[in-house]
C-alpha cells in the first residue's frame, strides 16, 4: 500500500523564495513543503574531490529552479545541484557529517 501511494504521490512545482530564501516544491496532492536553502548542503567536484560550493549563491542563482521528469528531483540548474525530493521530505538536507553540523549549530543557538 504503501509503494503505491508513494507513486502516486509527486511534487509538480518548485519555486524559490528569495524573501526567505527558501525552497518550495508542491506535490499533486496539494501539499507544500518549504526547506531553508542555506540548509541545503550544496558541493562542487574540485581538484579530485568533493567540497561544499562557496560562496553560497545568490538569489539570483537560485531563482531557476526545476522538477525533472518523474518528479523525483529538484534542481538548482545554474549552480548544478540536484536534490532528492524523497530525500527531503524525510528532513535530510546532506550528507551525515552535513546533517550534524546542522543539528549541533541549532542545539548551540538555544
């Protein structure tokens, strides 16, 4: 049952919000989830190896953003970085290491 929903269920729009700079992807379902794009971990193939892209981009770099077909990924095209949208929802935003940086910067802002 489970499988089938999943199926069925798929993200139709994507927008970025520079007001917020957030991520907004709607689903055929009519649900809407945002994510904070500094959130996102975003990496870039350098010298052999893999290492978070800086500086951040801009608004503007952000502002194109698309689904691909089947609805599975979400893409920043003019930076090159594309997200799992399943990956999302279930709130994971990078990799482990990623995820605990984040996890112990919001425990030290409280």
């Amino acid at each position: 049952m489970k499988q089938v929903i999943a199926e069925a269920i798929k993200a139709t729009q994507a927008r970025f919000i520079a007001e917020t700079r957030q991520l907004e992807i709607v689903f055929n379902n009519g649900a809407e989830y945002r994510w904070p794009v500094d959130a996102l971990e975003m990496l870039v193939f350098r010298d052999g190896e893999w290492s978070n892209l800086h500086p951040r981009p801009h608004d503007e770099q952000l502002m194109k953003v698309e689904i691909w077909p089947g609805g599975e990924i979400v893409e920043f095209s003019q930076i090159n970085q594309g997200f799992e949208i399943s990956e999302l929802v279930r709130g994971k935003l990078g990799s482990a290491a990623w995820m605990r940086s984040l996890l112990s910067n919001a425990e030290s802002v409280t």
